[in-house]
C-alpha cells in the first residue's frame, strides 16, 4: 500500500477525480485529498474524505507528511503554470513544493489554452523535472467543443501512478530489461559546417525512452542531434551521424529490446569538403551513396527472445504497405508506421497517429500526445516479450 495525496484543482473534470479517488482506495492505497477553494466550486471536500474512506486530518501541515506520490487531476492551465515555477500560494502549491517523490498530473483545459506556448513551456518544464504527464485526451469539452484537452480517464491514470510506484519500488513490467532506443535525426557532413539532415526532433524516441524508464528498464537512448531534453535516469549515446549510430547500435546488439525511431539518413555525399566551401556562382554537385542499413545489420544478428521494432516514415496506403514487407526484409517483430504525409502529427508536432504492424495483428492507435504514443508501442513490446510472437 502507497501513501498517496491527490490534488485537485478548479476544473469541471474535478468530478472524474472522485472516480480517481475511489479506484485508488480500491486498490489498497492510502489517499489523502487535498482540494483547491476553485475544486469545491465543483465538489464538495467532504465527497473526496467519504472516498478516501477517511476522516480531515488534524494536522493543519499535511504537505510537510511524506507521501510515496503526489497525483494532481485535474490540473488545470493556472495551477501547471504555479507548479512549474516553483510558485506556493495554497495548500496544493506547497505540498507540491515539499514534496520530494513522484509526481504524476493529468492536465485538463480546452484547446487553445493547451496548445499555447506558455503551457507547452511549462509542461516542458514539469517533465524536465521528471513529473509523468498523463494527458490530455482528445474528446468533448465542457464548452460543447471537441478537441485536445480532456483530462485522462481515471483508470488510464490509476496505471501510470502503479507504474510510477512500481519503479520507485524496483518492480516494474521492464524491469530487469536492457532497452535500447534510437531517436533524433542524423546529419551527414556536406563540408565543415553543411550537412544533409532531416526535420526529426527526437520526440518519439525521447517519449519512449522515458516510457521504458517509467516500467523499470535500463535505458539507453542514442541521440542523433535532438531537440528535446533527454529524461532523468536514461544513459544518452551521441550518435549524430548515421555510421555513429550504426557504431553504437552494434555495440550494444544484446538488448532485450531495441526501438529504432530515429530518423537516419539514406544517403550522405560520397565525399565531404575539407573545410568550409565558401560560396561561388558555380553550381555544386554532390554526389550521394547510401548509408549503410542500421535495422537490417541488427536484424541480422539478433538473439532468441529479443525484440526488435522498426518504424516507418511514409505518405498514405501505399507507404504503409511498404513498411509491412520490412517485417521480413529487417527480420524485426513490429513496424510502428507514420504518415508524414500530414502535417498535424510525426516531425516538429507533439502529437502523433501510427499503425502497429506484426506478423499476426494490425492495430491502429489514433491521434495522441507521443508519450501516449509510446506507451501503447511499449503495451505491444511488452506482448510479444511474453511470447506470443
């Protein structure tokens, strides 16, 4: 049993974190409420201590008792932004503040607010200081508007608080794995300071990697040139060419499972200038020769009992029936496809859409934040550790 507090902020989904409250409880969990004055505009606190199945405390300091995690659902747009910056100006604020364990929050406001740059700053933030970010979910809001926004259903973050708590207590589903994940974009050198690259920030690799980190693997992750801050607790390789990466993939062949999202080049110039090139009125001709396959070399000397996932960059049906035939062309166990042919999802967007491809089933997994994303891929990676490849 964990000692958890749950926080709730002044949203209208503050009446899901009555659910929350009870599946916790449910699940042999010591919970302590603690509500905003805007939350008991919604719901009563006397409703919250009912489900706790528990009397207000005494103690007029409940922030400064120590707690094996901190759950605040939902949070809305103003209390993220006093979170991320340190701010206690309530009693939610400062146990947010002292709190020294796991931080687990399912943001919840409409969309223009969640898309802002300021919020995406201060999620950025949160997660840079290793909070787990459930959320939000695409879906009706409470101005009748459909979009991104909605707060996580309760049983979706009932399993990310058991799999926090899971890490912290050296028990998790990965736990014991060796995970290997690429991610970023490589940058083949044209001459010293050109080079050939691609729009990859390294979001999906980087989402994964904390993701496996979350179910208690050891991660290494193997950064080529990324965008994106790399999570507390995952070993970083720099690998910013597409050889680099190849190197060090080899290197590291034995893991239990290998997630290539990186974006690697296919080509690079058969020849870099030594130098700068300095401009001229002349055209340049490059010559390109491909990359060496990364995937296929692993492909080739895998080990029983590994798993392997590739992922494809294509445009429309036709890409994704390409990507089928690399089950068997990389000898891997799951092709993640994306269709880059759009522009709300995959390279520079936060959010992502795929299709999971095996030899026995083909799942889509509709449009999500990427650390979503990742955690239905690794959900997937964790079937076919089972063995039912």
């Amino acid at each position: 049993m964990a000692r958890i507090v749950v926080g709730v902020t002044g949203g209208i989904a503050a009446y899901k974190a009555c659910e929350l409250v009870r599946l916790l409880v449910r699940a042999g969990h010591d919970v302590t409420p603690v509500l905003t004055r805007g939350a008991e505009r919604f719901v009563a606190a006397e409703t919250f201590w009912a489900l706790a199945r528990r009397s207000p405390p005494a103690d007029p300091y409940p922030h400064l008792q120590a707690a094996d995690a901190l759950v605040v659902a939902p949070l809305t747009a103003n209390t993220l932004a006093r979170l991320a910056h340190g701010l206690a100006d309530d009693l939610l604020t400062e146990t947010a503040l002292a709190h020294r364990g796991p931080l687990v929050v399912a943001p919840a406001m409409n969309t223009a607010m969640w898309e802002h740059p300021a919020t995406r700053a201060n999620v950025a933030l949160l997660v840079e200081r290793g909070a787990v970010v459930v959320g939000p979910d695409e879906g009706e809001l409470a101005e009748g508007l459909v979009g991104m926004g909605r707060m996580a259903e309760p049983e979706e973050i009932v399993r990310r608080v058991d799999e926090v708590l899971g890490r912290v207590g050296g028990v998790g589903s990965l736990a014991g794995r060796h995970v290997l994940v690429t991610a970023g974009g490589t940058r083949e050198p044209l001459d010293g300071v050109r080079f050939l690259g691609n729009r990859s920030s390294g979001r999906m690799g980087v989402a994964l990697a904390d993701a496996a980190r979350e179910r208690g693997a050891r991660v290494t992750l193997l950064g080529a040139n990324l965008q994106v801050p790399v999570p507390r607790g995952v070993e970083l390789v720099p690998t910013p060419t597409a050889s680099d990466l190849r190197r060090e993939a080899l290197a590291r062949a034995d893991a239990d499972v290998i997630l290539m999202a990186a974006a690697v080049a296919d080509y690079r110039p058969a020849e870099a200038y030594a130098g700068k090139r300095p401009k001229g009125s002349e055209p340049w001709t490059v010559d390109l020769v491909p990359t060496a396959y990364v995937a296929r070399a692993l492909g080739a000397s895998r080990r029983d009992g590994q798993v392997l996932v590739a992922f494809g960059a294509e445009s429309g049906e036709e890409g994704l029936a390409r990507k089928r035939g690399m089950l068997t062309d990389k000898n891997v166990d799951l092709v993640v496809y994306n269709d880059v042919g759009r522009a709300d999802i995959g390279f520079d967007s936060d959010e992502n859409e795929v299709v999971l491809v095996t030899r026995d089933v083909e799942r889509a997994v509709a449009k999500a934040p990427k650390d979503a994303i990742a955690r239905a891929i690794l959900d997937e990676v964790e079937r076919l550790l089972d063995g039912d490849r």
